[in-house]
DNA sequence: GAATCGTGGGG
DNA sequence: TCCCCAAGATT
C-alpha cells in the first residue's frame, strides 16, 4: 500500500461533506470555492459559497453585473480583491473562453486571481486531470510523512510540486482523489498545531513520527499584525462602501480613522487596486458603482 | 524573494 | 490579551 492509497482509504471513510464536492458541482462552482478558500477557513467560506451560486450560476451571470457587487457579496470573507478577480475571471472567461472555466491549465493560470494552487486544483477536481496539487496542508502533510521535518516553509516551490506528483497514483481520477484526501488530511488531522497522530492513517509510517516528532526550530513565520495597519483601514473604508446605497461623501470615510495620512493611503490602495471609484474629488464609490445618471447634488 | 493583502476563531 | 493560523496570488 502507498501513502496515496492509505490516504484515498481514510478520505472515504471521513471527508467532510462540504458542497462543492457534490458530484453535480460545475467548474464554476469548483472555482469560485477555490478562489474563496485562498487563506480562508472552511466553515466561513460554505454559506457564502451558497449565495454566490444561487446569485451567478455561471460565469457570465456574474460578468453581466459590475464587480461592486461581487465585491458586496464577498462581506468580510476577506481578501476582497478576490472578489474583484473572480469577476474579472468571469469578465476573461466570457470574451476568450465562450463563457466556459477552460480546462487547459496553462489557460487556467492565465486567468486573474489562478496561481499555481487554485489553476491545478480546478484542472484536477472539476476535470479529473492529474496535476500535483499543492497547498499548504499537503505541503505540511509531505513535509512530515515523507522528509520527517516538523513543517514547511512558508511558500510553495517547485520542488513541492514534484514532491507531490512522485506520490500520485497513475491513473487520472485517483490521482485526484489523493490529491483532495492529502489536502483533508492536513486539514483535520495533520494539523499545524497539536496534531492529531493517532487518528492519521500514516501513524506507523509517517517519518516526522519516527524521528520523535521533533520541534520546530525558531520561529517559522512573520508576526502577522493587523491592529493599527493599513490593511485594517482599509477594511473600514471598504466596510463603509459597501453598506452605503448611493455615492459616499469623503467627510463619511474620514470617520472612520483619525490618522489623516494612513486614510488617505489606505483610501488610495482601494483605488489603485481597483476596488474603489473615485466620482469626482470627494466622493467614492464602489467599482463600477456609479450611478448611470449622476445626481444633480454632485 | 519579501512584502502586501482581511477577517475571525481557537488555544 | 495576544498569538497563531486559515484550500494563495501578485508585485
């Protein structure tokens, strides 16, 4: 038996049974829970997941509308650019690809907000092709079953890649079961904090365990502050737009922070990035947002 | 390659 | 409280 194959074994017996993993799934659905679980947890992703079908079944319902209310569906799932993404990969799917998730991977990874995960996850889970798919779990599952060391670093690498696809079975449709079973795995037992050992079916082969589990050496990541930075005023602003019904004064923003610079900076960001319209000097709206006819009080 | 980009929950 | 972490992508 190979790691792959104990691994398909346990995923049988207990994968959560999450929607997008319903065998009527579209590509689309595939790619939208791929795009909304980039750096999101599982549990807060499903309803939004939900409405987002329910409201564009298809890639070309969601490029029919502006991106200000993909941005407003998004809420604070977070990362809002995605949501800005994902409606230009609907807007890229309509005009290049008949409105279609295209199944080539290079085509894939063409499109805005597809890196090297969520290109491979779609040609692999809606597709069935056999592509190494990496994240952050199977990085963390490789790293101790196969190399013994207590984690990953903190990117995926090439060498990932060619980790992973040495442990895929040969056959298209399995491979891809392992591929999800490894990432549930890292998901619900082999987690990065106090790990789950003696529910992983790799218990009596896993080399991080037969090395004794050893520690990680210093510290492994970046202290990830939020308080005081700028990516917090701009959820404020961000917060404020989407709420509002018609266009937003600028003296409406400024209440939100009270450190004029870092607004002003935070505000710009929201611009430049795309999310944010500026109409005129002191008002904003949310992208593509403005109103078709302007109101006489601007 | 490092920095940036949200938000919320659990230990 | 604070710190860590969560199916990454982009510049």
């Amino acid at each position: 038996m190979t790691l792959a194959d104990d691994a398909i074994t346990w995923f049988v017996q207990n994968a959560r049974d999450l929607p997008w993993r319903q065998p009527d799934t579209t590509a689309w659905g595939v790619l939208v829970s791929e795009v909304m679980l980039q750096q999101t947890p599982v549990v807060r992703v499903e309803p939004h997941w939900r409405s987002w079908m329910t409201r564009w079944p298809t890639p070309a319902d969601l490029a029919a509308d502006p991106p200000a209310e993909a941005i407003r569906m998004w809420g604070r799932l977070g990362y809002p650019r995605r949501a800005m993404r994902l409606h230009a990969c609907a807007v890229a799917m309509v005009e290049r690809h008949d409105g279609q998730v295209p199944s080539d991977l290079d085509q894939l990874l063409a499109l805005p907000g597809v890196g090297t995960y969520t290109g491979r996850a779609v040609a692999t889970f809606a597709y069935g092709q056999r592509h190494p798919v990496v994240d952050t779990n199977v990085r963390r599952v490789v790293s101790r079953a196969v190399e013994g060391k207590p984690d990953a670093g903190p990117n995926t690498t090439a060498a990932d890649l060619v980790a992973m696809a040495e442990l895929l079975p040969d056959e298209p449709a399995r491979a891809a079961r392992a591929s999800i079973a490894f990432m549930e795995l890292g998901a619900l037992v082999c987690v990065a904090r106090s790990p789950r050992c003696h529910e992983c079916p790799f218990e009596e082969v896993c080399a991080w365990r037969l090395n004794g589990s050893p520690a990680l050496e210093g510290p492994s990541r970046k202290p990830q502050r939020y308080a005081g930075t700028d990516r917090q005023v701009r959820g404020l602003l961000l917060e404020v737009l989407r709420h509002a019904t018609a266009p937003v004064p600028r003296q409406r923003l400024d209440e939100v922070w009270n450190d004029d610079v870092q607004r002003a900076r935070a505000l710009a960001g929201l611009v430049e990035d795309g999310l944010v319209e500026p109409l005129g000097a002191d008002v904003f709206v949310l992208a593509g947002d403005a109103p078709r006819v302007p109101p006489q009080a601007l």
